[in-house]
C-alpha cells in the first residue's frame, strides 16, 4: 500500500484569481525555467557558523537595497536603547496622542536575519501605521546567540513596556520568524506570571521548527519566497534544545491555561501554511478568539505591495483597534 500520493511533473500556472500585481510578483520570482530563484540557493550547514555570518551579510545587504527610500518616507520619530541585552528600536507616530498604545513588533527573518537596519526600519513603518509607540526587538541571532538569547531579549522587552504601557493597550506581533517569537512570548509570559497583552498578531508565522506540517510537503517550491524548509536555521537556531519544545515550537504549548486573542494570516502558497491552520484549530479547541486569514495564491510573506497585501493590513488595523478598543 503506498503511503502518500504521487505527482506527475507538470507546471502550475500564474493564477489568474489574483490582482495583476500579484501575478507579477510571482512571475518575477521564478526563472524562465520555472525554477523559484530561491530555490536554487544551498544552506551551510547547521554547524558551519562562518558559513552563515557571510550570508548574514550578504541578506543584510539585499534588505538594504529592498528598504531604500523607506526611511524618508517614514513620519515616527525613532530613537534606539538597550533593555538588558537587547537592541530595542522605539518609534513613536507622529500622533502624540497615541502614545498609551504599544505594539512589540519582532521581525521576521527565519530567527537569523532581519536585524539591525531592517528592523529599526520596520518599527518606524509599523508606529505610522498603526499610529502608535512599536518597539522593534532587535533580538540576538544564532551563530553567536542561539536559544533561548533571541526570546530572552523579547521578555526583556515585554517587562519594559510593562512599566510604562497597560497591558491591554498592547499588540505583540511578528512576520515569519517574529510570530515564532511573538507567541513564545506570550506561552513564557504566562509561565512566569506576567499579565498577558491585549492582542498578538501572527503573519505567516514559523510556529513549528520540527515542520511536521502537510504544507511542508504540499507547498515545497511551490512556495516562490520560502520553496525549501528551514531545517538546518531550525537547528542552528536551538543549539541542541529540543525543536518540538513550546518555546521554540508554540504551535505544541498549552491554550487551555489562557492566550491572547490571536490574529493568524497565511496563504495557499505559503509553506508554512500549515503552521497557520493549525494553530487556528488549537486555539478554537482552546476557546482562545482568533482570526484566519488565508489569502489566494500568496506565499510565504506576501505580495510584496499587491493590493492583497494592503487588504491584509486593512484587517490587521481593524484587528488591533478592536482589541485595543481605539475609536
């Protein structure tokens, strides 16, 4: 009896149920010979750090050409500090009078790239949109911080803007790696006693390190942004700690004893599709309120400023004002 089902080679094409834009960006993504360009890139492994502090380098680099023009059209004010160990980017909207609101925003970067500039960036986009104070956890990375350094600087964090935020008036959020952090976060603050936030929004969130998923497999090159798994990040990632742990691996904690209402976003394309609706169903099966959003066609991160991509932040806006009860 075979164990799985058998596909034939064939092309799957640009669908046409999605904006011009987005078929654009999924063009641009895969060579003539259908193969994503991503796809065609080799990890180093788990154990060679020098390896991965060049291509730390050299991902720095493509975000800076990726970001250029972002900071001058960004209206926060931002201004960076050390909290313990960790680089926090505070940027406050222009709204003076938002400023009781905060959102912790961790980016995203499968928990090895996505710092420095980047993320300073990233915290002066969110505060604008949202119009509010974001901090933007410039968290310590693997190879020379791996777990639990990266969440340890999150909760370091959280306990800051603790001191000078209500916890209801505030949104834990992350993209891709940041949600595998965002929802740690609120598993160890729930651990350790501390008030849980208002909200947590989890965009294409790396929940699962072990990618146990059926959309690991489904989704594999059919997924332009993110065609392989992560495992040898995974690993390097949790320096020998078990990768089905909750911390490193929320999608396997405990709901039952209380979560923040959740905001959960993937698409039909993304390989960590699976993270998104299963977690969707622990939370139900918890009695935790949470949202799915799971856009046609998208992958692993979006469209790259398609208009679904400005519907997505439209849902998180009305998201995060619902559970901060803003006007």
């Amino acid at each position: 009896m075979s164990d799985g089902v058998k596909i034939d080679p064939r092309t799957l094409p640009i669908p046409q149920s999605i904006s011009p834009e987005a078929q654009a960006t999924l063009k641009r993504l895969v060579r003539d010979d259908g193969v994503p360009f991503n796809a065609v890139h080799t990890l180093p492994a788990s154990d060679d750090h020098d390896g991965w502090r060049h291509l730390q380098a050299a991902v720095a680099q493509n975000y800076g050409a990726a970001q250029e023009g972002l900071a001058a059209s960004l209206r926060a004010r931002i201004e960076t500090i050390n909290v313990g160990d960790a680089v926090v980017h505070v940027a406050t909207a222009a709204d003076a009078a938002a400023s009781e609101f905060a959102y912790i925003d961790l980016h995203g970067g499968a928990l090895v790239f996505g710092g420095g500039e980047n993320c300073r960036l990233t915290a002066g986009k969110q505060a604008d949109l949202h119009g509010l104070i974001c901090y933007g956890v410039d968290y310590r990375m693997p190879p020379d911080h791996p777990y639990p350094a990266a969440l340890d600087d999150c909760m370091a964090t959280y306990r800051y803007v603790l001191a000078r935020h209500a916890p209801d008036k505030i949104v834990i959020g992350g993209r891709s790696a940041g949600g595998n952090l965002a929802a740690a976060m609120v598993l160890r603050a729930r651990a350790e006693g501390l008030p849980l936030p208002a909200a947590l929004v989890l965009l294409s969130p790396e929940l699962d390190l072990t990618e146990s998923g059926d959309s690991f497999q489904v989704n594999r090159t059919v997924d332009v942004v993110l065609p392989q798994p992560l495992m040898p990040v995974n690993l390097l990632y949790a320096g020998g700690a078990d990768l089905a742990d909750p911390y490193l691996s929320p999608l396997f904690g405990d709901f039952t004893q209380g979560f923040a209402p959740t905001f959960l976003q993937s698409g039909t394309r993304d390989l960590f599709l699976s993270n998104a609706v299963r977690m969707h169903r622990a939370l139900r099966r918890a009695e935790v309120p949470v949202e799915l959003h799971v856009f046609e066609a998208m992958p692993h991160g979006g469209f790259m400023g398609a208009p679904e991509d400005a519907e997505l932040s439209g849902e998180v806006v009305r998201f995060m004002r619902q559970w901060l009860k803003r006007d």
